[in-house]
C-alpha cells in the first residue's frame, strides 16, 4: 500500500488553481459584459405587458431571446457568491430567463401542439 503526504510549506488557494483554471476564469469580464448585454435585452423585451400570440413567430421570438444566454451561461465557472466579481450578473440573466419562459412558452407550446394536431388530422393551419 502507498501512503501519501501533504506537502509541506505555505500554500494558499491561489497556489493550487492551475494554469487551465486561470485561464478559465480570466474572461470574467468580457463574460460579465455578455451576460449583462443579454440580461438588458431580456428586461427590456419583459416591459411589453403584451401577451405573445400562439405564432410561429413567437416559437422563433423564445429561440432567439434564449439562444445566446444559454450558449454564455456555458461559460459561467459557477463561481460561489463569495468569488463572483462584484455585480455578477448571472443570477438576474437566469431570472430573466424564467420570466421569458413563463411569457413565451405556453403560447409557443399551443402554437406547437395545434400544429401537430393539425398534421394528424390531415389539416392545414
């Protein structure tokens, strides 16, 4: 059996990050930006007190509002809240989210389902 040891000496957090890891979390910025750039879209797209129609378009409105939040939010490290740059807009981006489902989704969905339900019928809608 092989037994190992701690090392001796001072070591720290940042000590034991690796160089992979650093680079990971060196565009924290430029991803804040991003997150913050979608957050703001969302928000303003949520002032509209308008109902979305049961619509194709507004199965390609959810895609499009979520597409990109999705693909940047990949790229979150998933930092604890203690490690979060100040600011960090990743939670907000993710309620924002939330809210852009609950409007969008149910009529894309009705959109959807009727559309099947008119292919099984042999209909056109």
């Amino acid at each position: 059996m092989t037994t190992t040891t701690a090392p001796t000496g001072s070591w720290n957090a940042s000590s034991i990050c690796s160089s992979a890891s650093t680079r990971r979390l060196a565009p924290l910025p430029e991803l804040a930006r991003s997150l913050r750039s979608h957050l703001d879209r969302l928000q303003a797209v949520l002032v509209d007190p308008a109902e979305p129609a049961a619509t194709a378009a507004t199965l390609r409105r959810i895609a499009g509002l979520l597409q990109g939040p999705y693909v940047d939010l990949i790229r979150d490290p998933g930092l604890p809240p203690a490690l979060r740059p100040p600011g960090w807009p990743g939670e907000d981006l993710r309620a924002a989210m939330g809210h852009v489902q609950q409007r969008y989704l149910p009529p894309a969905s009705r959109y959807l389902l009727d559309r099947l339900a008119s292919l099984t019928t042999g209909g056109q809608r």
